[in-house]
C-alpha cells in the first residue's frame, strides 16, 4: 500500500543541523510533488517546503528559507529535508506528505507517521 | 496567527449536524481550492476533502465541503463520537505563493 516512512528526527542544540528523510513505497514516486509540512506540540500545521516531482523547483516558507533545503532522490524513493541553523522555534513534528492533486494545491495524501524535532541546550 | 480563520473550538451531539468555517481573502481562498483535513489525537492529519467539495476513496459521505467567495465550510452530518479530532483547512496563497493553513478547530462531540 501507499505508505510515507519518516526517520531522522531527534534532540538538537541550537544552531545545529539535523537531515530528515522519508522513504516511500506502494506508488510511483517520480510522479509525484512532495511536501515536509511540521506542526509545533501542542500546535496547528504548519507548510515548510515542497519539491516537484523531478526536483527542479522547490518552495519554501519564509521562516526557513535560506536555513532548509529539501530534495528527493527518484531512483531510491527518497525524499530529504536538511535543516541547519536550527532554533527552539523549529522543534515540532515533521511529516512528509504525498501531494494529491498536485502543483501546490495544498492537498495532501497520504502523511507518514511524522520524526519528532527537538531543538534545546 | 493564521492566514485562514477558523474559530478554536466546535461541538455537538451525536446525530446532529455540525458546520465547521474557514476564512481567507481574494489572494487564498477567493482564487485557489480549498482542502480539510481530520486528525485524530496522536495521529498523522487524514485528508477528507480535496478541491472544495471532493472527498478522496474512503472518506464517508457524512464529510461535505464547500466554498463561496473567500470562506469555505466542512459540514458533518450524523455526528459520531469518533468524529471527535482537530479539523484543519489549506489552500495556496497567490502572494505568500506558499500553501497555508487554518490554525485549527477542535470538534468535541458532548
């Protein structure tokens, strides 16, 4: 079946870097726009970044531009977020995202489970 | 603070039918498709709407969207105890060109 695996996450100190990576499987995954979406504890969702399906474009939030970059490997069904320069502001849950309607329409399908980020000294 | 409006906190009983909003402006909801997301506490968001009103395989038929000008509504009809869970819409932003987010309502069924 359809299925987002996230790994990677973990306890950083401000300022560090952490790589996010999520492996899918059950679809043809070079045909498809992917997203890393985060939501803060206790908080809403929040967009960060999406790459097209042959990873030319991508887009990010403003808050994390110029911090993250995300990238996709077709060949190993493989989709990345690298993310330096990290601060408190950045701990949440990270989930990556099959884009469903495709072209930035916002809606997403499947979620993987999301990596917990927590960013502290 | 969201770009899209939904008020914090929702209920009802079960049966009943229950209408949950999302405010946006000309550069979001008044020119792009709006989408609803369900997600169960501790759980990954599910989308239950997609293009305004299209529900994806396995969304019941209880689950309803519209749109009109810049707001957006998911309607939930024969409310069930487990329908209880945080409601999110999304949509792209023409300005920020970045996809946004309601902040979210919480659904509590009494």
């Amino acid at each position: 079946q359809v299925q987002l695996v996230e790994s990677g996450g973990g306890l950083v100190k401000p300022g560090g870097s952490l790589r996010l990576s999520c492996a899918a499987s059950g679809f043809t995954f070079s045909d498809y726009y992917m997203s890393w979406i985060r939501q803060a504890p206790g908080k809403g969702l929040e967009w960060v970044s999406l790459i097209t399906n042959s990873g030319d474009f991508t887009k990010y939030e403003d808050s994390v531009r110029g911090r993250f970059t995300i990238s996709r490997d077709n060949a190993k069904n493989l989709l990345y977020l690298q993310m330096n320069s990290l601060t408190a502001e950045d701990t949440a849950v990270y989930y990556c995202a099959r884009d469903y309607m495709g072209g930035g329409s916002g809606s997403y399908r499947p979620w993987g489970q999301g990596t917990l980020v927590t960013v502290s000294s | 603070q969201s770009v899209l409006t939904q008020a914090p906190s929702a209920s009802g009983t079960p049966g009943q039918r229950v209408t949950l909003s999302c405010s946006g402006s000309s550069s979001n909801i008044g020119r792009n498709t709006v989408n609803w997301y369900q997600q169960l506490p501790g759980t990954a968001p599910k989308l239950l709407i997609y293009s305004n009103h299209q529900r994806p395989s396995g969304v019941p038929d209880r689950f309803s969207g519209s749109k009109s000008g810049t707001s957006a509504s998911l309607a939930i009809s024969g409310l069930q105890s487990e329908d209880e869970a945080d409601y999110y819409c999304s949509t792209w932003d023409d300005s920020l060109t970045a996809v946004v987010f309601g902040g979210g309502t919480k659904l509590t069924v009494l």
